[in-house]
C-alpha cells in the first residue's frame, strides 16, 4: 500500500462511518439503547481511524489538487470549506457527546447529540462527495490550477 492509496481507506472509513451513524439513529429512534450504543461506539471508532489515517496522509502527500474547471471548481471549494469547517466542530462536539452519554447524563447527552449527529453525518458524507470529486470525476492532470 502506498500513501497515495489512504485517499481510498479514508473514503472507505468515511462510507463505513455513514452507515455505522444511520444504523445508531435508527436504533435510538427505535429505543433500542444498547443495539444504539453499540453502534455510535463504532461509529466513533470508525472515525478516530478515518482521523489517523487522514493525518497521516496529509502529512505525507500534503493538500490534494482538484481537476475541475468553471463553476464545478467553486462548488468544489465551497463544499470542502464548508466540509473542513464543520470537521473542526465535529472533533470537539463527538468527545463530549460519547462523555455524557457514557457517564449516564443522558438528558445532557441528548440535547447535544441532537446538534453532533447531523453535523457528523454532513462531515462524512461530504467527505466522500469531496473524495468522488477530487480522486474520480476531476481529478488533478497538471492543467488545471493546484488546489
């Protein structure tokens, strides 16, 4: 496996993460506590891997460069704006969501994780809409401008 290659494992991660959070949704809203548990647990883990193996790829292969030209470029680099801000967020807001609910504070748990999980969700899926668009539909030829 090369560096090059984590761009996939964190795509992957990021897919895996977006069902692993569905699947703890729907068990919540089900009352399923512990089938819900199991599955933010995993989910985190998930996560906290796609945050290893991301870091390690940027600290090796530096910032990706996007191939697209015209008006999908600024979609593009409004998305991934808007996708690395809500990351910041999200890195914070997950901790203190798993610390409440772990700790049994459940009404405290609860009123956060209704801001962290949609946050979370739009984080992963728009880090695999950013991976489709950067690695598979306009991927960087030396033509377009580095991004």
């Amino acid at each position: 496996m090369q560096i090059a290659d984590l761009t996939h494992v964190n795509a992957a991660l990021n897919t895996v993460t977006i069902v692993l959070l569905s699947m703890g949704y729907r068990c919540i809203r089900r009352g399923e506590r512990e089938r819900h548990r199991t599955f933010m647990l995993a989910a985190a883990a998930v996560s906290a891997a796609f945050l290893a193996s991301y870091l390690v790829y940027h600290f090796n292969a530096g910032l990706a460069k996007f191939g697209g030209e015209g008006m999908v470029r600024q979609v593009y680099f409004t998305l991934l704006i808007i996708h690395v801000l809500a990351a910041v967020v999200i890195t914070g807001l997950v901790p203190v969501t798993l610390v409440r609910a772990l700790a049994g504070r459940f009404d405290r748990h609860r009123r956060i994780a209704r801001i962290t999980w949609p946050i979370w969700m739009f984080v992963a899926v728009s880090g695999v809409i950013v991976y489709l668009m950067a690695v598979h539909f306009y991927p960087y030829a030396g033509t377009a401008y580095a991004g």
